[in-house]
C-alpha cells in the first residue's frame, strides 16, 4: 500500500514484519491533512514569540505532534518525551531528521 512520499523517502505499507508499528493509522490522518489543511491552518492561529535563532520546531510540527499524538491516544503530554525518537510520529510531523529509520504499520 503506498501513501504519499515525504521529500525522497517512500511511504509504502507492508505486512511481512520486521519493525512494526500499531500507529500506522496516522498515515491515513496525515493524506486528509495533507489535503484539507487542517494542521496549518490550526498553527497559523498562534503567535510564535520565540527567538526566532533559538527554534528548533516550527510552531506547526509542534501542534502537529500534539495532534497527531492526541489522535494516536497518546494524551498526555509525558508521552511526547518517548514519541519524539518515534518514527511514525516524526514521519506524521514531517520530521527531517536522516535517522529515522523503516517500520512497519499494522
């Protein structure tokens, strides 16, 4: 099952295990984002007064991990220490990061 790519990774669903993931759902929550905007537009209602040479997350991966977390049943904020080095999530979020490395969604 193939789902939009991000920058030159594939996304491709598999089901022959190796690395394996329960929140491969969250691909299908990113394709209607990724059509109706929901997530930019949520972040264009805060205003960042962080300095803008100290931002290391822009304020919209920021409430798209939230979100994304929320819709995955992570509700507590305590759970985003463990999901920052998750690969689903970061792929959810639009993560840049050359480590994440290949799962696998069921």
């Amino acid at each position: 099952m193939e789902f939009q790519s991000r920058g030159r990774r594939e996304v491709i669903g598999r089901f022959d295990g190796g690395r394996i993931t329960s929140d491969g759902g969250g691909l299908l929550l990113r394709e209607v984002d990724q059509r109706i905007g929901l997530l930019d537009r949520l972040a264009a209602c805060f205003t960042d007064h962080r300095n803008p040479e100290s931002i290391e997350h822009s304020v919209r991966d920021l409430v798209a991990q939230r979100v994304y977390g929320l819709a995955l049943g992570y509700e507590d904020l305590n759970d985003h220490d463990d999901l920052r080095k998750d690969s689903t999530l970061a792929l959810l979020v639009g993560s840049k990061r050359q480590t994440i490395s290949p799962i696998a969604f069921f």
